[in-house]
C-alpha cells in the first residue's frame, strides 16, 4: 500500500515552535508522523506548540487522534499545542468535531 506524502516544516523562535504541514493525514502513518512530530518537539522543551494545517488537503481521524494524544502529553509538561491555521477542509473536520476550540482555532 502506498501512502500518501506528508511533509512536517519546523521553525523555532523564542520557545515556540511552527510545524507547518502540506499533504494528508487520513492515515495512521501520517497521524504517527504528525504526532512523533509535536513529540519531538515538546521533548526539547518548547513552550508552545503551533500548528499550521493550511496545506494540508485531506484530514481524518488518524490527524485527529494524533493531535490530541500530543497535547494531551504535552500539557503534562506544561506545553501548549495550538491549530494557528487550517485549510478549509480540516476546519470543516474540527468545527464537525467540535474541537476548534479545544485546539485554539478560534
């Protein structure tokens, strides 16, 4: 089975970090990607975790799952993980789950 590509950028400036994602995350590959991805990153001790899924083009449970597993596990640290930006379809997905609040996206 071949997965779709899904690309993790990362910018730091003072504790907090950008990951910025283009592609997919519809399954369980890209949701533990995204997720190993927030983890790293909490790991080297950021403040805060921001989250830019403007590009990404589909967005199911496996993104679901891997964001609230992270913040969850990052708020143990005391890190923040916020959504600063989604494409349409992955603000459709949140708003359905009621999450973008929970997520900062509001």
């Amino acid at each position: 089975m071949n997965c779709p590509a899904l690309t993790i950028r990362e910018a730091e400036l003072d504790g907090r970090c950008l990951l910025a994602l283009d592609g997919e995350v519809i399954d369980p590959p890209q949701g533990s990607e995204l997720y190993e991805a927030i983890c790293r990153v909490v790991k080297r001790r950021a403040k805060a975790v921001e989250v830019d899924l403007s590009s990404v083009e589909l967005f199911g449970s496996a993104g679901i799952n891997a964001l609230l597993r992270a913040r969850h596990e990052a708020e143990i640290v005391g890190c923040a993980v916020t959504v600063v930006a989604a494409s349409q379809i992955v603000r459709r997905v949140l708003e359905i789950t009621s999450l973008t609040e929970l997520l900062g996206l509001d």
